[in-house]
C-alpha cells in the first residue's frame, strides 16, 4: 500500500487529506437495514461528495484501485470486517496493560515493545495516550525517527471525546491525538445512560454530541477513527437505546470502528452474545470490536464469543496485563481463533510459533515472573505428570494435547515426581539420547523403574523435581555406565565475620555506613539491599586436568561474597573456569528457600532450587537439593548446576566410584 501513496499522505490514507470530509463517504452507501439516523448520515455524506465532482473521482478510484491490494487494516474503510472467518488483533498492552499494578515502563521499553509486537504482525498496537503524560509523548515523538514505517502504520494514539461544551477543534486533549501523527485513534466515550448524567454528569444529549462532533473532526484530519464505547454492555442491560444511540453518534461522525467495552468485567458469555449480534444487526456496515477486563475470569471466553457472534476486531494485551484483574489475554485469544475458530483471515495466525517467545519477551522486559500455567505459552501448558498420561503421550501426542506444542513455539514436558510412571523416565532418558545401544527393552525398564524408585523415594524427604529438570538429567547420567562427572567437591569451607550482632543497632550501623561509603544518607539508603559482614568460601575441587583424562588436578580456591551460598558459588566458579572456560558464561539468576518442617524449627530441613542462566546460549536450568543444613544443601544445588553445564564432557574414567543398580554411592 506504501508505494501507492500520494507525498504528504499517512498509511492509512489513499489520496490526499479533504479538509472537513467526513470518512463515513469512504464506506459508500449504509446499509438500508440501518435505521432512519443512518441513513440521514448517509445521505448527507453522499450529497456532499456529489456537491464536489474532484470528491467524487477521488473516493471512485481510491476503491476501484485499491480494493484488491489493501490489507484487512485498510479494508476495514471500505467494508465491515466480521467474525468468524475474519479478525483484526488490537494490542493494548502499551497503554492498558500499564495500568496493572506494579507495573512500570519506560519509553525505550515502549519502543522496544512496539517493535516486538509489529514483528509479530498485530494490525494495531495502542501506545499510550498522549494529551496524559509526558512518557507518552515521547513516545510518539521518537516513533517518528525510531520506528520503521510497518510499525509506526499500525500505532494507535489512545483519548477521549471533546470536553463538554467545548468546540473539538479547540479541545487540547483532541488536539494532541492529532499532534501524535498517529494514523490511527481511538476515543473513548460514555455508553452508559447513568454514566453519562451521575458520574460525568452531563447532558445526555450533549454526550452524543461530544462523541459525535470527536469523531467528525479527527475523521475530517484524516485519522482512522475507533471509538471505545465505555460501559457498552452494562449500558445495554441498563437502557439499550441510549446504548444504541451513543452508536448511531460515533456512525454518524464518521467512526471506522466501534468497541463495545466490558469495562466492569461483568458481563457474561450468554449476555455477551445476545447483545454484540443485537447491535450488529442495527448496523450491518460498521466494523465492531471487543474489548473486556477479566474481573470474573471471563474476558478470554466473552472475546472469543464476541468474535463468534460476528465481531471484527479484538482487543488484549500480552499475558492479560491490565488495570485490576487484567485484560483480556491476546496469548491465549489469538491461538484459540487460529486453532480451534476457524478464523482464516488474521495476520499475526501466520506467526503464531514466535508466540511462547513474545510472551516471554515482555515478562522479561516488564521484570515479571512469568505465569508458568498460563495457557499455550507458559512452562507448565503442556507439562505431563501423571504416568498414565504420559504412557498414552508415548502412544499418541493428540492423546493428552489439544494442540501441538510447537505451533505456540512452546514444548511438551515431562515431569518427575512421586506420581510419575516409569515411561516417564524413558521419556527421559529417550531426550537425554543415552547410548543404550546392546541394551534390550527389559534392561532400559528396569534401570527407569529404579531411578523412579529414587525420585519417590527422594520425593518423601522433601525434594521436588516437577521445576528440577537438570536435576533428574543428572540423577540418570549417573545411572549410565562410562559417565564421568567433569569435577568433584573434596570439601569446602564458609565463613562469616562480623562483629557487631546486636539485632537493632547492627542494621542501622550497616545502612548508614553503606550509605556514607557510596556517598547517601541514611534515609537515601532505605530500601536498599543490606552490606552483610564478611564472607568468605574456600572450595577444594579435583577436576580432569589432561584433556585425555589421564590426569587429575586438586585445585583450591578462596572467594567473597554477598553471604556464604554467593561466596560458595564464586569460589566454585573460580575453581572450574580455569579447566572449563565454558562456565564463565554462567550466571545464578533465581535462588529460593523453603522450610519442610517448620515445627522442627532450627533443625528444620531445607529444600534449596537454583535456578542458571547460560548468558550465550540462553539456555536455562535449574536444580534442588535437601539437607538440614541450608550451606549443604546449597552446594549441592550448585555443584549439580555447574555439573549439568558439562554434562556434555563424559570420560571414560571414574572420580567417583562406578554406581551400580541401586545408586548406593550416588551423592544427591
């Protein structure tokens, strides 16, 4: 479409800006079911592009020309996009999705973003509001320079209606909407009778206007309009022809689409149904869209059953981020209108395995844990305990999926856990790739039955292996004949000094000497990560020094730290990069502590999880360990971690003793 633009012309736009001309002429003559206020508008329009015969050859081959070539964004001006078959994905996550508490983002990440979410091929991308804050300002100042042409196509700059009583020409929130050089916008307006006279407490005639006379006069700046009808379900259910009138405004101006809101996220799927194909059918030639929050679970299944009910275009966020509960989330509604809708025409459906990779993306971006039982693209979505099921997965993978992993860019697991069946262990060992080459079937399933018998067994102390895959990996290598590990501990130290261990004084002393070292105040320095005393750890490691394995090399080595697992964890780092370079791109990003048995108190045990970071490969892993003593269980959670990064070395040695059957020496 971009190479058939007249200069001076945005995305959108297929000839040049007519001053003061309303955009309801680009969709032709309004469907005769529409009603009387319709078709008055209608008629205006047409008489006064027929008053202008340029007007009229324009708008003649605009759509004889371009008809065939424009996207489903530009046909939206053209004729009505319907559900089903047909759905335009509105990504809000840029300026609802902030709205969620605790979440923070700048402009660059914004920018960052957008970008993300236009490789993705949403056909919008909402990026703020730019007459509320200074950020988004920005935003849309530095989308001019910094974003490609595709991307800043499909930005939305977010407001709302005129003020009340003011001229929309004058108004300085529609006027920064304009200032935007967003191609698109959309206001947001009141649907909602008792909206409109208690809480904005206007006139509910001047209302119509105000949505009215907001669309006319983006339209006439060339702006492709969508208005958010606020409250529109809640309004419906309260008096409908208010509702319906508020729609026939936003129609009249010249709206390109209209979004019905589920602001309060109450409405359900029934009533979501019979009111969006209500509506429809009063306007047979306008574009609808959908937007919920998901205060009662349900903004998922009402925009699923909006679409269904002949809606166009969906509004969402990245993983359902949103102000309260959240919004609807686009991970889960694009997929299910792909996969399971039937919806042919969509363009993000074709990139639909870089979506687990965009979910993670803004996660990480926006520092969030993510969600590991979100559906389609979180860790847990196609994660297999039971033994039954997996057995059956061995069978068939449509047995216990509804989907392949792979179309989300996600992965099948398996998990191991007391409840795990033996095939769950071959499913292992299978993805491990072990040489059992001469091994026959019978030999392979007892070895799985009696590493199974130790997961249980492990299990009933207080491990957990369900987050611990490396872990389990290491559990079956060591099973192998002819594995070697890279390295062992011989034994190792931890020390803390500190002098001062009065509770109260202790703590403020260490804020306020902190502070007066790095130049802060005492209460500058509040909220800042406590300077612990001193810690050290002393490591003693025997590692394979020849590199044909001849040979074995003590190394010991001494480090500090950020207390005695930080101090550990460098002094081993220490005592390994120098026989494997390869470790020095390994990084501890999660640590996590857990009491098992609180009324033993300080003879508790402790489960201790790591989790690692290769930063080249970005790969991750992770690994637990259990021990009265956390420091004890703390090393072995790294030395498995560290151990698991080489578990590609195998030598046809031994630093520990051969392990048979019943994993007698097996250190875990």
């Amino acid at each position: 479409l971009n190479q058939h633009r007249a200069p001076g012309t945005h995305a959108f736009q297929l000839s040049p800006i007519q001053p003061h001309r309303s955009l309801t002429s680009l969709h032709g003559q309004r469907d005769e079911a529409n009603n009387d206020a319709v078709k008055d508008a209608t008629t205006t329009a047409s008489s006064a592009a027929a008053a202008s015969s340029t007007d009229e050859s324009w708008i003649t081959k605009d759509v004889e020309s371009f008809t065939s070539t424009t996207q489903p964004r530009e046909q939206l001006q053209h004729h009505p996009i319907r559900g089903p078959t047909s759905a335009l994905i509105y990504d809000t996550t840029l300026r609802d999705g902030t709205q969620m508490e605790s979440i923070s983002v700048s402009c660059d990440d914004k920018l960052k973003i957008a970008k993300r979410l236009s490789k993705f091929d949403v056909d919008y991308i909402e990026a703020g509001w730019p007459g509320s804050n200074p950020k988004d300002e920005e935003f849309f100042a530095r989308a001019q320079t910094e974003l490609d042409e595709v991307t800043r196509s499909k930005l939305v700059a977010f407001g709302s209606t005129r003020r009340k009583n003011v001229k929309a020409s004058e108004d300085g929130q529609i006027a920064t909407l304009v200032a935007s050089k967003a191609p698109t916008v959309c206001i947001v307006g009141k649907a909602h009778l008792w909206q409109v006279t208690d809480i904005l407490r206007a006139d509910p005639t001047e209302n119509l206007n105000m949505i009215r006379d907001s669309v006319e006069y983006l339209a006439s700046e060339g702006r492709v309009v969508m208005v958010d009808l606020e409250h529109f379900f809640d309004g419906y259910k309260f008096d409908k022809e208010y509702t319906l009138e508020c729609c026939r405004a936003a129609v009249e101006g010249g709206a390109d689409v209209l979004v019905m809101c589920d602001t309060n996220g109450g409405t359900m799927p029934w009533e979501i149904e019979k009111i969006t194909k209500e509506t429809l059918s009063n306007f047979e030639s306008t574009t609808f869209g959908i937007h919920c929050h998901n205060d009662c679970g349900l903004a998922v299944a009402n925009s699923l059953t909006s679409v269904q009910a002949g809606v166009g275009l969906v509004q969402g966020t990245v993983n359902g981020i949103g102000e309260r509960t959240g919004n609807a989330d686009l991970c889960s509604i694009v997929p299910s209108l792909a996969l399971h809708c039937d919806t042919e025409s969509m363009s993000c459906k074709d990139n639909l395995q870089d979506l687990s990779s965009l979910s993670h993306f803004l996660d990480e971006t926006l520092n969030r844990t993510p969600d590991r039982a979100a559906p389609y693209v979180g860790a847990s979505a196609f994660a297999h305990k039971g033994g039954l099921h997996v057995a059956a997965l061995e069978r068939s993978p449509d047995s216990y999926q509804h989907v392949d992993p792979a179309a989300v860019g996600n992965q099948l697991r398996v998990l191991i856990s007391e409840l795990s069946g033996r095939q769950n262990i071959l499913g292992k060992i299978k993805k491990l790739d072990l040489d059992m080459e001469g091994r026959d079937d019978k030999f392979v399933a007892e070895r799985a039955l009696v590493i199974l018998n130790r997961v249980k067994k492990l299990e009933s102390m207080g491990y957990t292996f369900e987050g611990a895959d490396a872990s389990v990996e290491l559990m079956i290598l060591h099973s192998t004949q002819g594995y070697c590990p890279p390295f062992q501990v011989l034994d190792y130290t931890a020390q803390v000094y500190d002098t001062n261990v009065d509770s109260a004084s202790r703590v403020m002393s260490k804020m306020e000497n902190h502070g007066s070292a790095h130049g802060n105040s005492g209460e500058e320095a509040h909220g800042m990560s406590l300077p612990s005393g001193l810690t050290r750890a002393t490591v003693n490691v025997r590692v394979l020094d020849d590199p044909d394995h001849d040979d074995f090399l003590d190394r010991l080595e001494v480090s500090e730290g950020q207390g005695p697992v930080d101090a550990l964890a460098n002094a081993l780092k220490k005592a390994l990069v120098p026989s494997h370079p390869e470790l020095s791109s390994l990084q501890l990003i999660d640590y996590k502590v857990r009491i098992l048995d609180p009324e033993s108190a300080t003879r508790a045990a402790t489960r201790v999880m790591i989790e690692f970071k290769d930063v080249e490969s970005n790969e991750k892993w992770t690994t637990v360990s259990v021990d009265r003593n956390i420091i004890s269980a703390s090393l072995n959670a790294l030395v498995d971690g560290f151990e698991y990064a080489l578990k590609g070395i195998v030598a046809n040695c031994a630093i520990d003793e051969l392990f048979d059957d019943d994993f007698e020496g097996y250190r875990m």
